[in-house]
C-alpha cells in the first residue's frame, strides 16, 4: 500500500515528502541526540569551573592552615624554651627594675585572654604614672620580645597635667602560656 501510493505521487511530491520526512529525522537527532549532548557538555563545564574555584579555595585554605601551623609550632619552642616557673606578672617586674619603672606603676592587672585547646593568651593590664619619655622607651624595648612570644597588644599615652614632663601610661601587654587543664574533663 505505501509503495503503491508512493509510486503514485508525482516527483515534486516525493521530493517534498522525503524532505520533510529527513526534517523530522534531523529534528528528532537534533532534540534527543545533540541538544542533550550540548547540554551535558555546558553542565560538565560549569562543574569543572565551580570545582577548579573550590579547589582554589582548599589550596589557598591548605596554605592559611601550613601558615598558622608555623605560628603554633614557633610559639610551642618559645613556651618550651622558658624556665617552668615563667609568669608574665614576673617578667615584666624583673624588666621594670631593669628600666627604673617600677617604683611608676600604679596598677598591674591579669586579664583573661583568648582560649585554644593547647594555648591561651596571657594578658596583663599595666598602668605607670610619672614617668619619662625615656624611660617608657627603655622599658618597651626591655618588655617586648618575639623570642618569648610577649607583645604589646595596646598602648596609650597621656601627658600629665600636673607635671608636663612627665606621662602616664597604659599597656596591655600578651603572651602564651600552655593551655590549662579544663574542669569537667572537657
């Protein structure tokens, strides 16, 4: 039956129905073949460029993590080096005396600092009064040492009224102390 109307249609007929029928051929490739290939080719290359950006973000991670590794391991020989009975509230007595500042201060306070699982931040509050300009320069040259891991975290400065040639002073000085063993067993 086909091939008789087939046989029957005249050759513009025959040509536009092969023309359509390769039409439909090609739409059909087209929309189950090909658009779905481009497709999976455009999402495959949005993963790729999303997954390059977090894996830059891991490297640059990964370089954060060596970096703060460096920092924990400097200050672990640093607290190591220390003589056991290290205290900061010593220390900064001892390089007091050494600056002829001692007989200035006024107050001397321990301030809780910031907490990991193996260090915590000591942190002193000191206050001098009547001092000179050289003698706080003396006194923050003898105090602040990277080697043991002490710093001054703050400083202020005030001229006193009453005597201009003299200042007064407060610092909030840091140092490291290994972490203390938490209650709780935690």
């Amino acid at each position: 039956m086909i091939k008789t109307s087939w046989s029957n249609l005249e050759v513009k007929q025959r040509t536009m129905i092969a023309g359509g029928a390769a039409f439909v051929i090609v739409a059909i490739l087209l929309e189950f073949a090909v658009f779905p290939l481009w497709d999976a080719r455009a999402k495959m290359k949005k993963t790729i460029l999303l997954q390059s950006k977090k894996l830059e973000e891991i490297v640059k991670i990964d370089a954060d993590v060596v970096a703060q590794d460096v920092k924990i391991s400097r200050i672990r020989n640093s607290i190591a080096s220390r003589r056991s009975d290290f205290t900061l509230f010593a220390y900064l007595e001892k390089k007091a005396v050494l600056a002829n500042v001692k007989g200035g201060i006024k107050q001397m306070n321990s301030i809780q600092g910031i907490q990991s699982p193996s260090f915590e931040e000591t942190l002193v509050a000191l206050k001098l009064e009547k001092i000179t300009i050289k003698q706080l320069a003396d006194f923050l040259f003898q105090i602040e040492s990277p080697s043991e891991m002490i710093r001054i975290k703050r400083i202020t400065v005030d001229k006193m009224k009453e005597s201009p040639e003299y200042i007064s002073v407060q610092l909030l000085i840091a140092s490291y102390a290994p972490a203390s063993p938490r209650l709780g067993g935690q």
